[in-house]
C-alpha cells in the first residue's frame, strides 16, 4: 500500500492488514475501532485522528515518522492512538499535540530525530513529551517545566537517542538537544531534562544552558555514571527560544556539532562535504586548505552561510577547483560562530590523483580545536 502525497480516510472498524509495508503521507483515522494487525506502518506526513475515533495496534507492529517536513499529530476531541512501537526516523519531525498526555500510546518509542509538544496557556509545573504504555507507566520523557504563577504558551522540541547530539571528539554531552519556546520571559523556572541511559555517554554531568552566545553551567546533576537519570535547573527564560544540554562539566558543548567531513576526489578537483547536527548562534564556515598535515592553512573557499538550526543541522558541499592533482591535499573547516568566535574541525585528507582513483573518500569524526 502507498500514501503517495494525498490522505487515506479510514472508517469504522476498518483494518489495516496485508503483507506489504503500508505507507500513508496524510492519514486520518474516523472511526471507531480502526485496528493496524499486519508488518510496519510509515507516515510521511500528518496524522489526524477525529473525535470519539481511536487507532490501535494489533500484535509487535511498529510506525514510523520519516517526513521531510515537520508532522504533525491531530487529535480532535477525545481521539486516541495506541501504538505499539514507534520511531521517529533521523532527520523527521513529529509535533505532538497537548492532548498526547492521555490520549496517545505507545509500549516502545525511539527518536532518532524530532519530538515537539506544544501546550497552551499553562502554569506550574508541565510535563512534555511524556509518553506512556498502555499501563500507564512513562516509557519515553522530554523534559518538565515549572513556571510558577505565569501562564505561557510553550512548544518543547528534543532531538538525540543517535547521532543528533554527538560531539565529534568523543562526546561530552548527553545525545540529547533540548529546546524550549516561550511566548514570555519567566524568571527562576525549574527545568527538569530527561535522556535514556543508552543516550548518557558521559562523565561530570551538569546542566547547561545557552545564553549570550556560550554554553552556560547552571547545575550539578548528581546522578551516577551513564545512568541516564534526570537533571534539573532553576534557570531564567527568555520570550522565544531556549536551549539546553546535559554536558560534561569538565568540557562544555559547542554551538555548532560536526558529524561528518568528507573530501572526494574528482579528477583533478577535490569536492570537501560536511553535515552539522546542531546549530545554535552560528554564522557559517570557511574550508581551509594545506599541502602539509600540520598547516600552514589558507582559506580557499568564500564564506558558506550556516543552513542549519538548534535541533537540525544541515549539509554543505564546496568543490575546491584548485586542488593540484599531483598532490595529497589537506582540508579544515574554520566554523565561525555570531559573536565573532571561531572552532576548527579537521584535518582531513585526500590523496593525489594517482594515489586515490575518483569516489574515494576520507571520512573521519573529527577533534575540535577553538580559539575566541
């Protein structure tokens, strides 16, 4: 079965069965009892479940979200899903809607992209993205705000449980990106961060918070080694966006996060290729480029304007034209944060022509060095 780009409706007591993959873009469940009893099920684009309907997942059956763009979860009234598995595929988006708290489901959840949940006119303590079995038990949990007396409008979004979040020098932050959108300032709100033991690869956890253009320490978190346990802040908001981590204490994250750096020779040109998992206040790059390992290195690129977002990173290509062919080649990247700082990621190489025949790659997961 395939979604294409439009809607299939489904209606009471409709199953959904068959041995092929089941693909939908737009789905809308509008009936009572529509059950999915047969493999996987993926969704590309929204998911809309109407009042008094409910969808259920009959037996070990799993859903993906893998969209492009971000999806979003309807449901009208008292409408319900009950899923079995679900994952949330790299580089999709999935916003819950503030009714998920009760009428949404699963017995396993996996993100490997995007979980967003908005709430509206709220005050004391909030809990997001808290998913629950159908016992009623918490099998996956974002994060829990505390605003006190104020009534806000607030949309937390949290990226990891891969790569998202992984530092290219070994990690020293949780694999797990926290942001939260306020529609005003609350001062001295507690903010509790929830990761899973397999996302906690670090030592010296701490509480950190993005503020004027660095990674700020606001709390110990106390909890033992790769335990996965929570952490939680007093901390200041500000109207629009905030962002946190739990870091290492002993080495702070950085506002742009490399996840691959590649260079590919073509003939006598040298294509250099990067992706970015995060980026926070970040102004763009330079590639830099040496005859020797250890420099000295000049820029041979214009300025490439950063593409990516807090929770969303982007990929980048620049064809270096210039690259002698007889020649092993050297490249960097110079990362060029808003406030003027800059971080180098790198080396890698390339060899000569005829060392390294057209296609090969040099793929590495690369040390940062910083200066301010």
């Amino acid at each position: 079965m395939q979604g294409g780009t439009g809607a299939f409706t489904f209606r009471d007591g409709a199953t959904i069965s068959g041995s092929n993959v089941k693909r939908f873009h737009n789905l809308i469940i509008d009936g009572t009892n529509v059950t999915h009893t047969a493999d996987n099920m993926h969704i590309t684009g929204d998911l809309t479940v109407n009042d008094g309907k409910n969808l259920t997942f009959s037996g070990a059956r799993t859903v993906y979200f893998d969209g492009t763009t971000t999806q979003i979860v309807t449901l009208n009234g008292t409408g319900s899903v009950a899923f079995d598995s679900m994952i949330v595929s790299s580089g999709a988006a999935v916003r819950l809607p503030q009714a998920a708290d009760s009428q949404f489901t699963a017995e396993s959840l996996t993100n490997n992209g995007a979980l967003q949940q908005t709430k509206s006119g709220v005050s004391g303590a909030v809990p997001f993205l808290t998913i629950k079995n159908n016992s009623g038990n918490p099998i996956y949990q974002g994060m829990d705000v505390d605003v006190g007396s104020a009534t806000l409008d607030m949309t937390a979004s949290v990226a990891g449980n891969t790569s998202a979040c992984t530092n290219p020098n070994g990690g020293n932050y949780r694999d797990r990106c926290f942001r939260l959108h306020v529609t005003a300032a609350a001062s001295s709100a507690s903010v509790t961060l929830y990761t899973t033991a397999v996302e906690d690869d670090i030592t010296n956890d701490a509480f950190f918070q993005y503020s004027n253009g660095s990674w700020i320490n606001r709390a110990a978190c106390g909890d033992p080694v790769n335990s996965g346990g929570s952490c939680t802040a007093t901390v200041d908001l500000t109207a629009g966006d905030n962002y946190f981590l739990i870091g290492d204490a002993t080495s702070g994250p950085t506002p742009v996060v490399l996840v691959a750096f590649t260079a590919t020779r073509t003939g006598a040109d040298v294509l250099v290729r990067w992706r970015t998992a995060t980026e926070i206040d970040f102004a763009g790059f330079y590639v830099q480029r040496s005859a020797q390992e250890d420099g000295p290195y000049v820029r041979v690129s214009p300025f490439v304007p950063a593409q990516g977002q807090a929770v969303v990173g982007s990929d980048y290509r620049w064809l270096d034209r210039g690259a002698t062919p007889e020649q092993a080649r050297f490249y960097r990247l110079e990362a060029v944060d808003l406030d003027g700082s800059v971080a180098f990621h790198g080396p890698i190489s390339v060899q000569s022509a005829a060392q390294a025949p057209a296609g090969r790659l040099t793929v590495l997961f690369l040390p940062i060095t910083r200066r301010p």
